[in-house]
C-alpha cells in the first residue's frame, strides 16, 4: 500500500487498517462525538457501515481528522446518490486544512466510483465555506437544466430529519410542506408563509454577516469562496427542506 501525506500526516482510509486498528479508530470517533455538543453523535456500527471513511493519523498511529461517505442511494431523477458527513477533526489540529484535504480525497474516490453519480452535504456554519470551496453548489445541472440541490436528495436523506434530529415543530412543516397546496388549510398555509419569512430573515443575517467579512478582506479566492456561499444560501430559499435545511451537492 502506497504510504500517502499531508501536512506530515497519514492519509488512510478506514478499509485498509487492520480489523483490530478499525475498532480502535471507530471507537475513538463514537466517543468522540458524544463528547463534544456541536457534532451529531455516532455509533461504531454506524462508521463501520459507511461506503468509506478518510482518516488522517499522527506519526503514532492516532486518530486526527475524518470524512464519510454513506452508501449511495437513488433519488427521483434516476442517479445514486452519496451523502457527504463526520467531518471530525480533533481540536488541536483545526484549522489547518485536515477537513479539506480528506474532502478531496473522498470526491476523487468517489467521482471514480461506478455506482456514484454525484455526492451531497447538509452544512453548518463551521463546515459551509470549506465545502462550498470544494466545488459544491446550492444548484446542479441535469440534463440541460438548472435544478435546486435539494431535488437531488433520495428519499432517506429528508427522512433522516424526521427519525434523526426529531424536531416536532419542523417535521410538522416539512409534513405541511408535502401536502398538496389545494388541501392547506388557510391556518397551515399562514404558518408555512411565517415559517419561511422566518428562515428567510436567519439567512439574510448569516448573508450580512459573510458581506462584512468580504469588505474586510483582499484575498481574491477567499472573496469568490464567500460569494459561492451567499449564492448557496440565496438557492437554499427555493427549497422546502426545513430540518437540515442548507444543503449543497456535487454531480460528477
């Protein structure tokens, strides 16, 4: 096996560890996760089933960063689908390029995967501009037209919000939001038009945030990364997902 770095790191991925080094890291991460408030927790099982996870370790064989690929699934329009997750990396060893570098590493993995048409993420504020930097937008081209990212998600992925995260008052509006518009009722229609008001003003906020750092700063790409974003959020309006609601993709 080809030893591959970055950053005086080693680059693996999870499969070619031994079964007794795999334990080891999975278990690390779990704990990991659910120490730390901001990360989604993880079972062993659950990284143990993803398609493939990047990992960065130090000189001593210790865990520093990850990226996951979760097994594609089909959507609507016919393409496989992979979701793009468990980006970790350890406190002492962020911001130093760790999460990027392992997302390139997957996209190239996976554009060179038969069974992936394209790959998806819902992003945070922390994740949003590495992940926008990687080349994924708030819309897609499919056969000649312009569609929402949230139109490539499979049917797993919204349904995740509703056994995942659990937010009655979301699921509720991404119940409202599936019904026929006919069938609203003039109290549910009222609640869906506060709600997106609502997500509209969070995202102009985050919006004004990110022009003020742009006036503050010269780095051209630093400038043409923070506009992507803003053109990701503007997208993210257009769609009804409201549980992970910005989401960006990728088709190969």
């Amino acid at each position: 096996m080809e030893e591959v770095s970055f950053n005086s790191l080693d680059f693996i991925f999870l499969h070619e560890l031994s079964e007794e080094k795999q334990a080891e890291i999975i278990n690390f991460i779990s704990d990991y996760t659910h120490l730390d408030e901001h990360l989604l927790n993880v079972t062993p099982n659950e990284l143990k089933d993803k398609l493939c996870l990047a990992l960065l370790l130090d000189s001593q064989g210790n865990f520093v960063s990850c990226a996951g690929l979760m097994v594609p699934e089909m959507n609507d329009l016919g393409l496989m689908m992979a979701e793009v997750g468990t980006m970790i990396t350890v406190y002492s060893w962020r911001k130093q390029g760790c999460a990027s570098y392992l997302l390139e590493q997957l996209d190239a993995w996976a554009e060179q995967n038969p069974n992936i048409d394209g790959t998806y993420a819902f992003i945070s504020e922390k994740s949003r501009d590495l992940v926008v930097a990687a080349g994924y937008r708030g819309t897609a081209l499919f056969r000649g037209k312009v569609l929402n990212a949230a139109e490539f998600l499979p049917q797993v992925a919204t349904d995740l919000c509703r056994t995942v995260c659990g937010y009655r008052n979301k699921i509720r509006l991404m119940d409202l939001s599936e019904k026929d518009p006919g069938l609203l009722s003039e109290s549910e229609k009222k609640e869906l038009a506060l709600a997106k008001k609502a997500r509209e003003r969070k995202f102009e906020k985050e919006i004004d945030e990110i022009k003020e750092k742009i006036s503050l700063i010269s780095d051209v790409n630093k400038i043409k990364i923070y506009k992507s974003v803003i053109e990701a959020y503007k997208d993210n309006l257009n769609n009804d997902l409201w549980c992970c609601d910005f989401v960006v993709t990728k088709i190969f």
